[in-house]
C-alpha cells in the first residue's frame, strides 16, 4: 500500500531543490550583471582580514587534531581555546565584567527553570535569556532612582551566586556541566562539511568581533546610547529630561543593562556584552534548528545568519537590536520547542522575555502581538483547568504591567505613552501634532526582498548589498516548505518571524527594524533546508548554495557598516593606533573627555554639528530634533546676537563647534563664539570653548 504522507514529504524535497536553484540563479543574473560586485574591503582592513583567514584556519586544524587525537569533541575544544583570545582582545576588566554578568543571568534564570517539572536539560543560552529578562526588570526600575553607581552594580551582579544554596540550582548546573562533559567526550565525525562550516562560522565570528572591539563610532549609539551609559554613570540615574533628550522616555531597558556594564568594565565591556549576545543567539538558533533537522543543517543555518552584512552593524555598534533579538528568539524557542502544548510553568516563562522586549522597544510590543497570540494557543492546547487559566491570566497580567511601565511614565510625563511616535493621536504638547516620521518610509511592496537587496541604500544607511544574500535565496524555499509541508514548527516560526517583519515593513522600510525577526525566519529556513537535503543531489545543491551565499555575505560585509568605514583593526591591539582612529572619526569623544575634566557631572554641553554625547558626564544639549526645547529656535538663528541669547537661555556652559560651519546657524554661532567665549582646545575639526554662565549678552 503506498504511503501518501511520505509521497508527499518526497515531493517536497524534490521541488525545494529546485527552488533554490532558481532563487540563486535569479541572483547570480543579477550579480553578473554588475549587481554588488565593489569591493568594500579598503586598506588597510582588506590585508588584515586575510590573516583573520589564515589565523581562523590554524586555529581549527589545531583544533581538530587535538579532538581526533584525544578522542575528544573538536568544537568544543575550540571554544574553550578562544576563551583566553577573547580575553586578551578585550581586556581582563570587560571580560570579567561580562563573565560575571552572564553567569549571574545564567543563575538567575536557572532559578526560574529549577521548578519545571522535565528533567530535560534546556539550551544554556536559553537559561541566560531568561535571567537576563529578570536582571533587566530590576535595571529599569533602578534607573529612576539615584542609586545607579559602581557598588550597586557589583552587588546585583554577585548576588544571583546566592542562588547556588537552592539544591534545585545546584543540579541544574550540574546537568548544563555533564552536558558540557558528554559534548567534549563525543567526538565529531571526520565531515568536511561540517568542518568547513565551523571554519565559516569562526571566520565570520572574529571579523563580528574585532569590529565590536574597536572603538564607537556611529551616530545612534554616540548621541544616545553611550551617552546614557556615561551620563548614568556620573548622575546616579537616568534624568528622562524630555527637553533635551527626545528619546527620555522611550523604552530603556537594553540602555540601562548597558549603564550596568559601563559602570563595571567600560565601553569595552558595552561592545563585547553586544558581542556575546550574537553568540548567545547563534547558540539559541543552533540548539532549536539541531533538534529538528540535525548537525549539518543547523550549522550552516548559523552561518548564514551570522555573516549577514546586516547582522555586523547591530553587533559592531551599540544598537539594542541583538539584546531584543536574543530576547524574541527565547520566546520563539520556547513556543516553537513546545509546540502545540505548552504546560503552565513554561507558558509563565515565555511571559519573562516577552515582558522584556515589550520594555526594550516600541517594536517588542509589535513582536509581542505575534508571540502573544501563540502563547495562548499553546496552553490553551494542553486543555488547562480554570485554576490554571487564572494562573496564566494572573502572571501575564503581571508581566504586562511590567512591561508598561515605560508607557505608563511617558504618558505622564509628556501626554504621549509612545512619545514622540503618533502624537497625531495623542497629540503631546511637547511635540507638533503629526506622526512621527523618518527618512525611510515605504518604498516597494512585494519586490521589497529583492529591492533591499540589491538597493540597500534606500533602506539603511549603507551601500547595496547590506542586506546579504541569506533572505533573498533561502527565504522563498522555506515559504514553500512550509505552505506545502505539515511541519507546523516551521510554520509558526515563519508567522512569528516574518509576521513581524511584514507589520514593520507597512510602517517603516528600514532594514535594522527588520533585523530581530530575522532569526525566528532562520528557524523556518533550517527546517527547509533539512527538508531539501533528503537526496544525495539536494544535499549537494542545498551545502553549495548555502558555502557560495556565506561566501558572497563575507564579501559584502563592510557595506552595512559604511558609517563606521574601513577601519585599521591594529586599534584593536594598538593604544596609538586607537587614539588615531578616534581622532580622526569622532573627535567629540576626547572633547568629552576634556570638558569631564573641566566640569566633571555640573557640564552643560551645547553640540552645534554632532550631538555625540558618548563619555560625557554632564548634560548634553543637542542643536538637532532631539532638542525638543530649542530645536526649532536653534534652526533658525541667523545672527550671534540671538546665537548668545539662546546659549544663555540654554546654561550652556561648553560648546563643542565645528572649525569649519557651513549652515547659518553654525555661522551665527561661530560669530558668537569667537567674539565672547574662550577657545580650550581644537580635536579633528571641531572646537571646544568654555563659557562664563550669567554673563551679559551682548
């Protein structure tokens, strides 16, 4: 008798092949046509990453060998290998300060699962997850009271080592470390695809992290999210000074779990927690797809995450996209590993990184109303007594007012519970009463994948091709996987994912917002691969496809990142070579440096070009919309007369100005500046100057 559903499954895996073939002949048309072929690798970086080849291949083969000559897991033995590596690069201070930051999430979330009544041994990084949501509730409410300060953040990172006095922590620490102890014992098979992906996934890891080891440099995290490190480091808290800072009231949370690292190891600590979550989400996305689809298929779906050009500047730059994506990622994990049934107690844990992400970004409570949805059809599929739904309802009610505390604040404080987004609705008088827009608005509809591919630039602030080749040839496979096939897995993993993305995409086109559903996406695109793979030839097609994407991805890596340019990675292990590149870049890092010295936490910083606040003690006083005070005053300045009225009307105290204004506000300002403020210094074509507060304008 014949079998339909496998007839079916057949099918499938002979037409997703075919597929892929077509998506990636589509894009090597494109391509050989003239399509991303510019080399964006620009001395000195070009030559530095060969070694970065040479040095990731060495290190494998020694790897390797030790494994098979041990008997022993080579992947494992690599890891630990790169441990000192890492700590050498980023210093001893920020490697032990996220060590121990991790490590404490780690047992906070082991307190959290200890009462699961499996015995199963869940992901570690999934654990971190979610220790790290609860330490995250605990830096956001903190953040409004002035103890945020070296001592408080020393003892919350300690104290979750109380938890090892519970027996139930105690044993499941033991299991991750017999976990551990079983991977280093069974040795890996001799697979050169394996092995080729390891040394893909390491290549791609060393260039993420030497870029994430360098200094800051990009605007976002320059005007906001270092300065709210610095400045909460020096004040004791987070001010939510609406005036000067539009962004005061806007979900924190992943800024204040960055004040806590600053504190504790500075900006390097900042930059390699960044790092780290990459890796926790790489090791989350391999642990689900490897439970569905194996090894192989598992790697390379990391991969080819992984060396997304896109995936570079959320991991180079302090964006708070991978912190929210890791969050989104553990609370897909969890659904899609439960799915369909979800028992109370994980259903109750789904709720810790939902309450997160709905604390971190405007764009979790989007998220939120994709995983939401699922969470409830899960426990509702496990047929829950009306004890147990009051239970469910009570904790999510919880978590969500937790999750609203940002709201709640915000409408307060300025009338708009999403300030300054929609004030057309809300309609704050702190702001015009129009909808908040930026400069990326809608530009495509269903040509969107292609056309943000091949037309980055009308999607971030980046050269085309920053989206990577992963989405454009594995995407439409794993679409037709999951409309054709019966793994519902996959299916909710693209609803969730791609849901989200879809829901952005009608509001926003800006390829940075896109990026924390793009894992959930990777999920359905491991299990197609996985389903592709079933011959010998699709298994072919499927790793040389995947090897020529990841290759091409490599190749167009820096186009993401072309605010922060080709840099000269000897800044990485060369003081000098550091202080050049800052210089050279973003000179308002030493002027802050300067100004600390000068006025230390009373400064009152007036930025007339750039308002890179990075380092800075004091307050810094934007010239551009974040000034919700003075911004439209600001642009229309014409002479030093007014230039000196506002700056007294301001209490600036330092300017930081261009050597060379062009718009006629900065002449107005230069006018004023040079005739009644006193010249400190010049850095990289800015200058700082010091005023007299109360004095007579002219």
């Amino acid at each position: 008798m014949s079998n339909p559903v496998g007839g079916h499954r057949t099918a499938i895996s002979s037409i997703l092949p075919i597929l892929l073939l077509l998506t990636t002949v589509a894009a090597g048309y494109k391509i050989a046509q003239g399509a991303l072929t510019t080399s964006h690798w620009l001395a000195p970086t070009n030559v530095q990453i060969l070694y970065v080849l040479g040095a990731s291949a060495l290190l494998l083969i020694a790897s390797s060998l030790a494994g098979w000559r041990l008997g022993r897991n080579p992947g494992v033995i690599l890891a630990i290998a790169i441990v000192p590596v890492v700590a050498s690069l980023s210093g001893l201070s920020a490697f032990v300060s996220v060590t121990a930051f991790l490590a404490g999430a780690f047992l906070v979330g082991m307190s959290v699962w200890m009462g699961e009544a499996s015995d199963e041994s869940p992901p570690a990084s999934l654990i971190i997850g979610l220790g790290l949501a609860l330490i995250a509730v605990v830096l956001t409410i903190a953040a409004r009271f002035p103890i945020n300060n070296p001592t408080f953040y020393t003892l919350l990172t300690l104290s979750p080592v109380a938890a090892l006095a519970l027996q139930k922590v105690r044993s499941g620490c033991l299991r991750q470390i017999q976990a551990v102890q079983r991977t280093l014992s069974h040795q890996q098979p001799k697979d050169v695809v394996y092995l080729l992906g390891t040394y893909a996934l390491l290549v791609v890891l060393a260039v993420q992290l030497l870029h994430s080891l360098l200094p800051e440099r990009y605007h976002d995290a320059m005007a906001v999210h270092l300065y709210i490190a610095s400045f909460m480091l020096s004040q004791g808290r987070w001010s939510f000074d609406v005036s000067t800072a539009v962004y005061a009231h806007m979900p924190l949370t992943i800024d204040f779990i960055y004040a806590h690292l600053f504190a504790l190891g500075g900006e390097k600590a900042v930059k390699l927690f960044n790092f780290s979550i990459l890796v926790l989400i790489c090791s989350l996305l391999y642990d689900v797809v490897k439970r569905y689809a194996g090894g192989r298929a598992a790697l390379w779906t990391v991969v080819l995450f992984a060396s997304m050009p896109l995936t570079l500047i959320e991991t180079a730059s302090l964006f708070v996209e991978n912190t929210l994506t890791f969050w989104i990622l553990c609370a897909g994990a969890l659904l899609i590993m439960g799915w369909p049934r979800i028992p109370l107690r994980s259903a109750c844990m789904v709720l810790l990184p939902l309450c997160a992400i709905v604390l971190s970004k405007l764009h979790g409570v989007v998220a939120t109303a994709f995983l939401g949805p699922t969470l409830i059809a899960a426990f509702a599929g496990t047929r829950p007594n009306p004890a147990a739904w009051g239970r469910f309802v009570l904790a999510s009610v919880l978590a969500a007012v937790v999750g609203s505390l940002p709201y709640a604040h915000a409408w307060l404080a300025t009338g708009n519970p999403i300030f300054p987004f929609f004030n057309n609705i809300f309609q704050s008088p702190l702001w015009p009463p129009v909808a908040f827009a930026d400069a990326f608005g809608i530009r495509s509809s269903w040509t969107l994948l292609w056309d943000a591919t091949f037309s980055s630039t009308k999607y971030l602030e980046a050269w085309d091709g920053a989206l990577g080749l992963t989405l454009l040839i594995f995407l439409p496979m794993a679409v037709l996987a999951a409309g054709l096939g019966q793994d519902s897995r996959m299916r909710l993993a693209l609803f969730m994912g791609l849901g989200f993305i879809v829901v952005i995409a009608t509001q926003t086109q800006y390829l940075r917002y896109f990026y924390p559903g793009i894992p959930l996406v990777m999920v359905a695109v491991g299990l197609a691969m996985h389903a592709a793979m079933k011959s010998s030839a699709g298994s072919a097609l499927v790793l040389s496809v995947a090897a020529a994407t990841v290759a091409m991805n490599v190749f167009l890596m820096p186009t993401a990142g072309w605010i922060l340019r080709n840099p000269d990675f000897q800044a990485v292990f060369n003081e000098k070579a550091r202080l050049a590149l800052e210089r050279n870049t973003v000179p308002e890092r030493h002027l802050n440096a300067i100004v600390n010295v000068l006025a230390g936490r009373s400064a009152r910083v007036l930025y007339t070009q750039r308002s890179y606040g990075a380092l800075l003690q004091g307050l810094a006083l934007p010239s551009n919309w974040y000034n919700t005070q003075f911004a439209n005053e600001i642009a229309t300045l014409q002479t030093a007369d007014q230039a000196g009225r506002l700056i007294q009307r301001m209490a600036a105290t330092h300017v930081i100005h261009p050597q060379k204004p062009t718009t006629p506000y900065e002449l107005a300002m230069d006018a004023y500046l040079k005739g009644s403020a006193r010249e400190v210094t010049r850095i990289g074509g800015f200058v700082l100057y010091t005023l007299s507060l109360g004095r007579a304008v002219p």
